[in-house]
C-alpha cells in the first residue's frame, strides 16, 4: 500500500445557515489513519476553559475542582472530564476511584501539559 493511502483523515460535520451568506459549522465525528492504524479523536470536556489562552489565575473555571488552587491539567478515562490537577487526580485515584464529575469509575488519568500564556514568539 503507497504511504499516501496509509495516513488518511475524515471529518464529518453539519453546515447550519445562519443569516444570510453566513454558516456555523459544527464537526460531529473526526476520524485518522496513521501508518493504517485507525483514530477516533474524541472532545476532553473541560479542556477549552484551560487550554484557550493558558492558565489564568483570576479567570474562574481554570483550577482544579478538588483544591481549587493549581490549574486543570488531568483527563479522566472514559468521561474524559479534564477536571482535576495531576496531584488531586493521582490521590482521588487512591482513595474513591470515581470522577468527581460524573461518578463513573476512573480506568485511566491522561495529564494534559498547558502552555502559559506568557510565551513570545
């Protein structure tokens, strides 16, 4: 198989009119081909409020819903609610095993490394 059949992506996604000439466009299912293997990329719930412009102290929303201090930089499998920092999440893991979220039961924590908004080009 030639490499250019071997990475292949499809992305499906609903046009919605808006007002005149103007559309909204909302991607439902993304989908990867890499080196054949097949990826489903799936949304982290909570990860727009950290990620957009890097973590902001005084913008609540950002920090981890268990301390309330250090910023959201821990995703929990398979909610995949980001919701917790790397040191709550570890130690909720111990003790109830469960998302603070949803209840569901934590399979897998994915920590998610933030960029500061204080990087120049």
């Amino acid at each position: 198989m030639p490499n250019t059949l071997r990475h292949r992506q499809i992305t499906q996604a609903i046009f919605e009119k808006k007002n005149g000439d103007n559309f909204n466009v909302r991607v439902i299912r993304q989908i990867l081909w890499v080196a054949g293997v097949r990826y489903e990329l799936r949304e982290i719930y909570g990860i727009g409020s950290s990620a957009a412009e890097g973590f902001d102290d005084s913008d609540p929303g950002k920090e981890c819903v268990i301390c309330m201090t250090e910023p959201k930089d821990t995703a929990v499998l398979p909610c995949r609610h980001m919701c917790m920092c790397s040191e709550c999440a570890n130690e909720l893991r111990l003790q109830s095993n469960k998302c603070p979220i949803c209840r569901q039961p934590i399979e897998q924590l994915i920590g998610i490394k933030i960029n500061s908004g204080d990087q120049r080009g």
